[in-house]
C-alpha cells in the first residue's frame, strides 16, 4: 500500500563530510542539485565539477520559477552557482530541502504532475525556486521496488526580477508551515490517488494516533493492522557508515546546563548514550522488524486460539436453539394433546421454552458478529505478518548487500 512519507532538511557547508574525510553529497548546493538531477554541473566558486550524468534512477528533472522572476533562475547550474555566491559564512545555510515518498500505484506521469503541482502551489506561488527531481527504484542495486521519491530544492532568498532577495526569508522556517506542508501533502497524494481510481490512501499521523482513532470509531481490524512499531528510515550516511565499518562510538556526554537560577553556578548534564544505544540504523531497523513479526506471530496465535473457542460456543448454542425449538413443537402438540403430555409437560411450559430459544438465537447473533470482527483482525493480521515477513527477507538481502560492499548509487567525480 501507499506510504507516507515528507522529512525536511537544511543544506549548509558545515554538512559536507563524513567521518573518514570524504565528501558527502548535499554538502553543497550545486553538488546537492547534480547528484539529484543526474547532471554534470560546474562549480565556479570551488573548482569543481560534479559529474552524476551516468546516474541511474532520475526520472524527471525540471526548475520552477516564481512569475515574474527572472528567466535566468530556471538555469539549474546558474542558480546554484548563484546561491553559493551570495553564502558568505562558511556555516551558510545554502537551501531547504524536502524528500516525498510517491505513491507506487501512480503512473510516473501521475507522479510528475503531482510533485509539480504541489511544489508550485505551496512554494513557488511563496516566491520559491523550486528544483525537483524524481526518483525512481533501482532494482539491481538492491532497492525496494516501491521506492519511489521526490527531491525538491528550495531557495532561501525570495525570486524576484533582478534575481534573489538579498534578505533570507525568515517565515519560511515556520514550524507551523511545516505542519501545514505535511498535511497539505496528504492531501495531494490522496486527491491523486483518487483521480486514478485507487482505494489506497495516506496519513500524516503517527501510527498511535492512527490507532487511537481507529478504537475510537471501534474499528478493530484496522486498529490490529495498526499495533506495530514504526520502521526508521536507513539514509545513505548510516550505509556507508556500515559498510567502512566506522560506526560512531557511544559515550556519556555533557549535553547542556539546567535552568537554574542566575546565583547558582549551571550544572552540565549527562546523558547515557551507551544506555540508549541501538547499534546502527540497520541493525536498529532489523530489531523493529523483527519484534513486528513475533507480535504479529503471538497476536494469529491468540486470535487463533479465541477463533476456536467461539466455534464451540456457536456449536454449544446452535444445539440449545435446536433443543428449545424442537421442544416448543412438543410443547404445542401437547396443547392439543392434554393425555399425552404426562410430567414432561409439566416440567417445562411452552412460555418458558420460547424465551430459552430466544435467548438462544441472540447469543448466536452475538456470536456471529464477534466471528466477523475475528476474522476481520484475523485476515488484516495474517496479511502483516506475511507482510512483514517480505519485508523482513529485503532488508536482510540489504544488509548482506551493504555490508559487502556493495553500492547504492554512482558516485560523482571531482576535479
């Protein structure tokens, strides 16, 4: 099913390095827009030609311009070089970045047109350039035939007709207009997959809120389909981070002073990151893979086990009703039949017989919805876990994968 999925980030020069001393793409913005792009761009201001024309997987790229702005900002390579310009400070912040997850059960027209359309509604229209790029999954690299995505590079500085504002537009770091952007998206992404005649629909929300709704309307199959822990996302740094084998170590560290009073002499903190630490962003996703399944497993065992006591209960009942009707026949016959009825009749009354048989038929009645809400968890249940298991059995494939070294995408090259 369709996933959701709209994280923000912002691309600044004192991001540009892993650990070892090699470059990390997005350090700067014209690296950052030729490794989305899939372009070979000439970087004016340090010497350096980025050269990702022989990568794999872009599918769509294109500039949208404010209107009314000037032409020349629909140039990828001339606007970049011009952002990195104006960046002085050698921590600038260069521009904002947002990654989409794109529904699978979209054509990649339908795709195009939505990333198009919502990056001009809500940031274009703001007086953004906005660089998107479209991704698509790379199944002999080991991707997840789902992974469909969107980059989409947004300037800092407002597009006019001479060029960029020389002022940075401060309301666009709202965290309030981020909630809006993460909404808004959902929308889109279902309005889309609602035009193509999809079932399939998106949420913003956590998977507990999710789930406390879904018991609130005592929609208990969805509310099952719910009960799980959320996956973390695995990014390029944590999987070269593997695969060099050069995972950060765990220590205590001083992380701050607690508020106190200005007499008092501030106190550092400490926190426990050893006592915190999970391992790697892959062994970390496979534990939360792992955990999944064996709930799912105890969770089909249990409704198993309630499924079979409700069908004794459906066979108890079935042979009361039984018994109780036949009676009621009986006990009419021997209405007519006084002579017949002898101390059977006596024992029990034709009144009595019917409510038995009512009470009966509403324990079946009852029972026969609890069957359906059972099989209902019971099918969404089997189908996470079998689910899961997929899952499990890819990110397994991964992690062989990356652990031997193998690539997740071309690299570029520097002169």
């Amino acid at each position: 099913m369709a996933i959701y999925h709209f994280s923000g980030q912002v691309l600044g020069r004192n991001s540009g390095t892993n650990q070892d001393g090699s470059w990390r793409p997005g350090s700067k913005a014209v690296a950052a827009a030729a490794y989305r792009s899939g372009q070979r761009l000439q970087d004016h201001h340090h010497g350096q030609t980025h050269d990702y024309s022989r990568r794999r997987g872009v599918v769509h790229a294109e500039v949208l311009v404010p209107a009314g702005a000037a032409p020349w900002l629909a140039d990828r390579a001339l606007l970049w070089n011009t952002v990195e310009g104006m960046e002085t400070r050698k921590d600038a912040q260069l521009a904002r970045e947002f990654n989409m997850a794109l529904p699978h059960e979209l054509s990649r027209e339908d795709r195009i047109d939505l990333v198009r359309d919502f990056a001009d509604m809500h940031f274009v229209r703001r007086g953004m350039v906005a660089d998107i790029a479209l991704h698509d999954p790379i199944a002999e690299e080991g991707q997840s035939p789902k992974n469909f995505h969107a980059h989409v590079m947004l300037t800092m500085r407002r597009a006019t007709a001479r060029g960029l504002d020389p002022v940075k537009t401060r309301e666009w770091n709202s965290r309030e207009l981020l909630k809006v952007w993460r909404i808004e998206w959902e929308l889109a992404c279902n309005r889309a997959l609602e035009r193509a005649g999809k079932r399939q629909r998106v949420d913003h929300r956590t998977l507990k809120a999710q789930r406390e709704e879904a018991i609130a309307a005592h929609d208990r199959a969805r509310a099952a389909d719910l009960s799980r822990r959320p996956e973390i996302h695995v990014g390029p740094q944590a999987k070269q981070a593997t695969r060099s084998d050069n995972q950060p170590k765990s220590r205590v560290r001083q992380v701050g002073a607690y508020k106190q009073r200005e007499a008092a002499t501030p106190q550092r903190r400490r926190r426990d990151y050893p006592g915190r630490d999970e391992g790697s962003r892959l062994n970390f996703l496979e534990k939360i893979l792992t955990a999944n399944n064996a709930d799912s497993y105890r969770r089909l065992k249990a409704l198993n086990h309630r499924m079979d006591r409700v069908r004794r209960k459906v066979d108890y009942w079935e042979r009361r009703a039984a018994f109780h009707l036949e009676g009621i026949a009986v006990s009419r016959q021997f209405r007519f039949n006084r002579w017949k009825a002898g101390k059977e009749a006596k024992a029990s009354t034709l009144a009595e017989r019917e409510r038995k048989a009512a009470h009966a038929r509403r324990r079946l009645g009852q029972i026969d919805a609890l069957m359906k809400a059972l099989d209902g968890i019971l099918r969404v249940t089997t189908r996470r876990r079998e689910t899961g298991l997929v899952r499990m059995r890819e990110v397994e494939r991964w992690i062989r994968r990356v652990r031997s070294g193998g690539r997740s995408g071309s690299r570029g090259r520097r002169r």
